[in-house]
C-alpha cells in the first residue's frame, strides 16, 4: 500500500518493532480472529501493539 492510498490519520505514524513478547501476542490475536474469536488485549500497551502491528503490515484479515 502506497502513503497516498493510506487514511490521513495514519500517513504520518511511525512504524516501531514490537518486542517478542508483544508480536507473539500479535500473532495469537491475528490467529484468533481468522478463526471467528474475540481479541482480548489485557493492557492499554497491547491493544495499541495490536493496532500499530495491523496498520502497518498487510494482513488479510484487516480492511
């Protein structure tokens, strides 16, 4: 995905690595959705983890 094909709020956000802990937590997420469950983020830290990881890599399941 191109920057001129990005939603404006998201054209300037840094891409940051997660630490392992917060990707593996990524990973289980991204599996539970492909498999019709909830995603549960037990802190404010993961659920921003989560975010940051869907808008910066293409996955299928995100829009």
């Amino acid at each position: 995905m191109s920057e001129s094909e990005l939603p404006r709020v998201l054209r300037d956000v840094e891409e940051i690595d997660a630490d392992p802990d917060t990707e593996r937590m990524i990973y289980e997420a991204l599996a539970d959705l492909a498999a019709g469950r909830s995603v549960i983020c037990e802190s404010d830290a993961a659920f921003d983890a989560l975010l940051d990881s869907l808008s910066a890599k293409p996955y299928p399941q995100a829009s």
